[in-house]
C-alpha cells in the first residue's frame, strides 16, 4: 500500500473513532489495522511531507463543509415540511368555515323561500307556537283540577251525609233502648215521638205508639197512628195487628178479624200471640177468630 494512504487513514482514525458508524459501509478487517500499525511502528521517517499535510487538512474541512451544508439543508426540508402542515390545517380550516357559512347561507335561503322572512319571525312564530302549547296545557290541567275538585266535593258531601245519618242512627238507637226501659206508657209516647220528629217516615215508631196509646185507653188515636204506618208501608203486618187491637178496643170485631188475618197472611209468628195479647181477649170466644187460627179444622 502507498504510504501516502497508510497516512491519510492515520490522521483520519481520530474523526472516523468520534463518527456513528455507517451501516452501508463495512468496517475494516482487525488484521488489517494491525498490518497499519506494525508498519507505523517501524518507520525512520514521517510518512508525510507539508504538502501532504496541508491537503489533508483541506479536505477535511471540505469534508466537514459538505457535512454543515448537508445538515443545513436537511434542517430546511424539516421546516418546509411543518410549513406545509401548519398551510394544509389554515387551508381545512379556512375551507369548514366557509363551507359552515354557506351552509348557513342556503338555510336562510331555504327559510325565507318557505315564507320566514328572518330569524326574527322564526324566534317570534316558535314563542306563539309555545304559548298555543301552554295555554291548551294550562287550560286541560285546570279542567282536570276542576272535575277533581267536584269529585271532592261530592265525596266531602257524601261523608258529611253519612256522619249525620251516622249521629241520627245513633240517636234514635238510644231513643229505642229509652223506650224498651220505659214502664209508662206516656214517656213512651214522648220518645216515640222525639223518634218520629227524627224521622218521619218511621213505621216501627208509629205502630210501637200506637200500641202505647192503646194503653192509655185511646183505640182511635191507635187506629189513626196505624193508618198513617200502612201509607208509608202497606205490608207492615205489625200495623196490622195493631190495628186489630184498636178495632177489638172498639168493639168492632169484624174490622179486627179483617186486619188479624192481613197480620197473620203476612206473619205467621202472630198466631201464637193472639191468645197471650190482652187487648185481644174479647175476641177470644168469637167463632171467627177460631176458623181464623184454626182454618183445617174448619175443612174437617
């Protein structure tokens, strides 16, 4: 090998030890930097001259310019490159909104070929539209409130009713139970009456005083009290009975005997009291209360 070479590659091993290696290039043979260095170790004299010094160093500083300008240049289509990014995103942007006011553009267009005239006019018909919808909502709910409210007045009137017909029954329980404990018959006709006042259209109360009034010795009181009991109920057979009380008080067995047999027609329990009632015994030797008890002995 020249030792012109075997010099160059001496002075260059400093630059080549501090460079990265380069993948495309193959590095040297071990063998063959050894044969360098033996040689270099036997040499009289330099392997270089000045001149070769010189030439040397220039194309070192030619190798490290190409280098700097190399790098220089790479650092400008770096930048270029982020440059024609940074332009692309202006441009996307640029372009969305203006696309985005087009879009804009032609919606307004469209409104105002449909008769809305501005966005005002829109804002304004959207407002009466919900005021429309408000109103129909408001005035439903208040029709609901209102049959809620009848609702709640009948049922309050209702419950106002029972708790009276509640106190009344109550009442005349009690005015019932006075009566049963009662041994005159004149403060029975006074209860019977309060009970009456109560509730007029009482028939117990009527017939229950009529019998009290037969009592005191008056049969045509008697009489009326029961008349007035069969008008509210014309099958009450207690008024019947009560009535054949009155007539028997009378004398007027036929009439009795009538009304004995509406009783019994009606009551069959009657049967058993006719010859245990008091104010039946006149009519206990009559022949036709005997066919009247006793209709299948007649037939025999």
């Amino acid at each position: 090998m020249p030792r012109f070479l075997i010099a160059l590659c001496i002075l260059c091993l400093p630059f080549v030890a501090n460079a990265e290696p380069d993948p495309q290039v193959a590095p040297l043979p071990e063998a063959q930097i050894e044969k360098f260095e033996a040689e270099v170790d036997v040499l009289d004299e330099p392997l270089y001259s000045p001149f070769i010094e010189r030439y040397v160093l220039d194309e070192l500083k030619q190798l490290r310019t190409d280098m700097a300008a190399q790098r220089n240049e790479m650092i400008q289509q770096i930048v270029n490159r982020e440059i024609n990014a940074v332009d692309k995103a202006v441009t996307y942007s640029t372009n969305t909104v203006t696309y985005f006011f087009y879009l804009i553009a032609g919606a307004t267009s469209i409104l105002v070929l449909v008769g809305w005239t501005s966005i005002r006019e829109i804002k304004e018909r959207v407002h009466s539209l919900a005021d429309e919808e408000i109103s129909k909502l408001v005035t439903e709910y208040e029709q609901r409130l209102h049959a809620i409210e009848q609702q709640l007045n009948q049922k309050t009137q209702h419950i106002e009713e029972n708790r009276e017909e509640i106190e009344r029954t109550q009442e005349l329980q009690s005015l019932w139970l006075r009566a049963a404990q009662e041994n005159t018959a004149s403060h029975k006709i006074g209860i019977y009456d309060h009970i009456l006042k109560i509730k007029r259209d009482d028939c117990e109360a009527l017939t229950y005083k009529a019998d009290a009034v037969l009592e005191l010795g008056e049969p045509q009181w008697a009489a009326n009290l029961c008349h007035q009991a069969l008008l509210i109920d014309p099958q009450n057979s207690h008024a019947f009975y009560q009535l054949a009380c009155a007539y028997t008080a009378m004398n007027q067995f036929e009439e009795a005997l009538h009304y004995l047999k509406e009783a019994i027609f009606r009551s069959e329990s009657y049967r058993e009291e006719i010859s245990q009632d008091p104010a039946l015994q006149p009519l206990q030797e009559h022949p036709g209360l005997q066919k009247l008890l006793y209709p299948s002995e007649e037939i025999l």
